[in-house]
C-alpha cells in the first residue's frame, strides 16, 4: 500500500522544522526548499514567512528585498509579532530607507518599551536622517535602559552635540569617562564641551588630563614595541638579552600581563622555575583572559606535582578558549 502523506497543516509544520534544522545548519538551498514548501502547505503561517525572511536577510543569501516582504507578509498574517516588526526595521535600516525603519521601529517601541536595541537602531536611523533631536531623544532613550554602555554614552553625547544640547551632551560624555578614563577622544571632546558651555577652568583642568594621558598611552606603546622586539630575541634563541628588554618594557609599563608573561618565558628558557611561576601568577593577575599564562602555569604546576593546582589552571585557559 502506498504511504499515506501527511495532512497540510502537519506537512507544513514538518517543513518549517526541518527549515529551521537546515539554517541552523548553514545549509541555506535545504532550507530555502523546506520554508518554501511549508508556505505552499500553509500560506497563512507567519512563523513561515519570518523564518523566510530570516534566511533571506542572512550572509548566506543577502537578499534585504525579499526578506522584507517576507516579514511585512508574516505582520499582514499576525500584526501583534513583534519579532517581525523589529527585523523588517533592521533590513530597511540595512537597505537605506530610514523613514520607513523609523515608523516601523515607533510602532515596535509601543509594545516593547524596554529594548534598549531597538531605541539605538531607532537612533542610527535618525542619525542618517540628521535628525540630530529625534536621534539624541532615542539613543538617551536607550542609554537610560542601559547606563553601562560606554558607545551608547559616547553616541548619545554626539547626537545632543549635533542638536546643540550641550549641557546633555557633556553629562553623557562625564558618565563615560566614568566608565572608561583611559580614552583621549572622551577627554578631547569633554574639552570643547566645558569651553562651550563657559567652563574655562573645567576645560583647562580636563586638558590636563588628556595630556598625562596621551603621555601613558605613549610610553605604553613604546612598552608593546621593546616586547615584541624581545620577542624575537626569544625566537632566535637568546633568552638573555630578550630578559633584560621585558624588563624594560615593564619598568615602562609594569601592568602589562603581556611583558609578564614573556618575561615568564624567558625565564623558563634560562632556568629559573621559580621566577617563571611568580611572573605567571602575576601576569594572570593583571590579565585573566590571558590563556597562554594559564596553560603555562598548568604544566609548571604539574611538573611540580601540584596537580590540584594545575588542574584548576587547565580549567581556567579551556574556560577563555
């Protein structure tokens, strides 16, 4: 007897799970095939018509046209899917038609007042516009949802600047160099700023800080480049002389994990264990996203016997990787 096939609205359910398999997959040609045949089963499926779409705006197909009528074909079917009226404003933000992500992304905002996303995606789109007040208004919006967010911050003083709002504008700008004073450009800007808004002394004070701090991050670079000069001093077989230059790439830059972990290094190819395991412990100290250290310091412990040690240290560089 023949096998009986399924009724439409399984088959249709069957497609678009095999659909989602296939794009999960990056098989994009098996899952075109199943998303298509799964609207043919079921037309009225808006999950079928955003999951289309969905694979349409994809890197693997890059077609912004037809994934947006595919997610205004799935709001035609199920106007409250929030999903699809948050994507359809990404691709038409992705396409360079601003006023229509705008009113896509106002009516996705009504019912989703809490998504910081959609109120920067809201705010580049009026950034393109140069709607510099519509865009500062958004992206506050955003930053308020999300006061942690340093290029919020930073975006936020750029578009209130641009609307002329400079009082807002040097507050966002304080609240990132809060979060990060280690960045020149907060304090350059914050300069104009405080010059704008008559606060000389401010300004003055502020240049200050942008100078010692252009003079840190030069004498840190000028760190990186002895390190990797004795880099490959260590390279060619001269542990010695590549010892003396981590060291004075540290006494330029003494919290760089970096130069303590090369040090560690050198140390090991001149035979001084216990040197080496000093030096790594500190360069995980000041950088513990600094797997090579970790995974260094596992096989000195091992060697040791001090496997407890070790085990926790292979954990940690597998953790990062």
């Amino acid at each position: 007897a023949e096998a009986l096939s399924p009724p439409p609205d399984e088959s249709a359910m069957i497609e678009l799970q095999l659909g989602e398999l296939y794009a999960a997959a990056k098989d994009s040609t098996k899952a075109l095939a199943s998303f298509q045949k799964s609207i043919v089963a079921n037309p009225d499926s808006a999950e079928a018509h955003f999951e289309l779409g969905n694979l349409y705006a994809s890197s693997q197909h890059k077609d912004l046209d037809a994934a947006i009528t595919e997610y205004q074909t799935a709001l035609d079917l199920q106007p409250g899917n929030s999903a699809a009226r948050m994507a359809v404003g990404r691709a038409l933000i992705a396409e360079a038609r601003y006023e229509e992500a705008v009113a896509y992304l106002r009516d996705y905002l009504k019912v989703n007042p809490r998504d910081a996303d959609a109120y920067h995606l809201q705010a580049s789109a009026y950034q393109s516009l140069q709607k510099w007040p519509e865009a500062a208004d958004a992206v506050v919006a955003a930053v308020r949802l999300d006061p942690k967010n340093l290029d919020w911050r930073r975006d936020a003083a750029s578009f209130s600047a641009e609307a002329h709002r400079y009082g807002v504008a040097q507050a966002q700008l304080q609240a990132a160099e809060a979060l990060n004073p280690k960045i020149p450009e907060i304090h350059e800007e914050l300069i104009f700023l405080y010059r704008q808004n008559g606060q000389p002394d401010r300004a003055k004070q502020e240049r200050l800080q942008y100078e010692a701090l252009e003079k840190e991050l030069a004498q840190k670079e000028q760190a990186r480049q002895i390190r990797l000069q004795a880099d490959q001093m260590l390279v060619r077989g001269s542990p010695a002389a590549a010892y003396d230059q981590y060291r004075e790439a540290l006494r330029l830059d003494p919290d760089s994990g970096e130069a303590h972990f090369s040090l560690a290094l050198a140390l090991g190819r001149l035979g001084d264990a216990a040197d080496q395991v000093r030096e790594l412990k500190r360069a995980v100290e000041l950088d513990p996203q600094l797997a090579p250290a970790h995974n260094q310091l596992a096989l000195l412990y091992l060697a040791q016997g001090k496997r407890e040690e070790a085990e926790g240290e292979f954990k940690a560089a597998v953790d990062i990787d």
